[in-house]
C-alpha cells in the first residue's frame, strides 16, 4: 500500500452495492458513512502493519533460556523447530492460581487454528506452573494442538513479560537469522495506555471473540468476562 495512490473511503463507499431488504434510506445512508469509515479502519490497520514489520533490529536474545516441555527439557532457541519466527504467548496460570486465567483461556481456545499459522510461525505457550499441571489444564480444554512449556526458572518471564514476575499474559515475538536470535516485537499496550472507561487491551484486537462481538448491537459489553465453564 505504500506509494499507492488510493480513491477517497468516502468514494469506494459509495459505489458499494449492497443492499438489505427492507431497509430505510435512512439506515443506507448511515451504513454508507460508517462503511467509509471501516475502509479507513482496514487502511489503518494495514499502515501499522508496515510501521511494525519496518521496526529496526530488537534487542539480541543473549541468555541461554530453558523451559520445560511435554518431552523434557528444552531451550528458547528449539522453541523455533525449523521456522524463523517465533511467536510465545505467555499465560497466566501461575502456581499461585487454582485454574487457569479465563480469559487466557479464551484466547488459547480461538487459537486452535495453529496447523494455519505454524506454515509461517513457529507458535508456543509459556506459563509459570509446573510441566504438568500445564499439560493436565491443557487435557481439560480439550487442546490436541498447543504447543505448552513451562518456565520454572522464572528467567524468561521476568526479561520479557514481568520483571518483577507478576502473573500477567504477554506476547512476544523473536527472529532467528543467520544464528542470530533477537526479540522483535511485543504488545506493550496495558493499563498505562487504557482509554477512559475501557479495559486495557491492544490493537489490532487478538482475540476473535471480541471482534465478533464489535460487530454485533450488545458490542464487549462492561461487566461480561469469558468464563472456564458454562
């Protein structure tokens, strides 16, 4: 998209011809201005994309990280398999926690889709507990394809998620070239970056739930949270 010269939202809108039976010229006429402004969403959206794969080199990975998988030991670097990129989403299920974060959890469950993104990325789960418990949580949602590891040692999670290894998700991605490992980029965005009145959250929204809920009348609702059971 960069370099392109692009038609005016306010144009591309209005040659959509879609048509709802049964509507008003008056919702026609409201769904024309907000589609121009979903094509300035989708531009949006894409422009970030640029700025972030245009980042400069991220910090180089030195430490030999450790975590410990459903077949043994293994380290940061094997976490790549034979990929280039590797993405970890750290969770919060912590020792201290009886069950897994819900909505944690609710993110893990959409991600099922990782044969997809595993062409591209290699694709991981880090969290603080035990191997073990990690893979019992795990049985019980019933996940046949999530990768899990848990870091005992606290190391990984206190350079790159917490430095003071509080319970908190995190998402991490890291390159490897020519050997070298290095971290290049994470979401940042958190309570310090909240807009009044909403709960912290990142953009572009990683979790299709909430997406597909914006897209509805009752939207993410201001008391509703995913829940481990229903």
């Amino acid at each position: 998209m960069s370099g392109s010269t692009l038609k005016p939202a306010v144009e591309l809108s209005r040659a959509n011809t879609a048509r709802i039976p049964n509507e008003s010229p008056e919702y026609r006429r409201a769904r024309e201005q907000l589609l121009a402004e979903e094509i300035e969403l989708r531009r949006h959206i894409e422009r970030v994309a640029e700025l972030r794969r245009a980042l400069p080199p991220g910090g180089v990975v030195t430490k030999p990280y450790s975590f410990e998988g459903e077949g043994g030991p293994t380290t940061l670097s094997n976490l790549f398999g034979n990929k280039q990129t590797l993405v970890i989403y750290s969770y919060m299920f912590g020792p201290q926690r009886e069950k897994p974060c819900p909505m944690c959890t609710s993110f893990m469950s959409t991600w099922e889709a990782k044969p997809d993104v595993e062409q591209r990325i290699a694709f991981v789960f880090v969290a603080r507990s035990p191997i073990a418990r990690l893979i019992e949580a795990k049985k019980a949602r019933g996940w046949t394809r999530h990768k899990v590891y848990s870091d005992m040692s606290g190391d990984y999670t206190r350079d790159y998620v917490s430095a003071d290894d509080a319970d908190m998700p995190g998402y991490n991605v890291f390159i490897r070239r020519d050997g070298i490992i290095r971290h290049f980029w994470s979401g940042e965005m958190g309570p310090a970056t909240a807009d009044p009145g909403q709960d912290p959250r990142g953009a572009p929204d990683l979790d299709p739930l909430w997406a597909i809920l914006d897209t509805t009348p009752e939207g993410r609702g201001k008391d509703w949270y995913p829940s481990l059971s229903y």
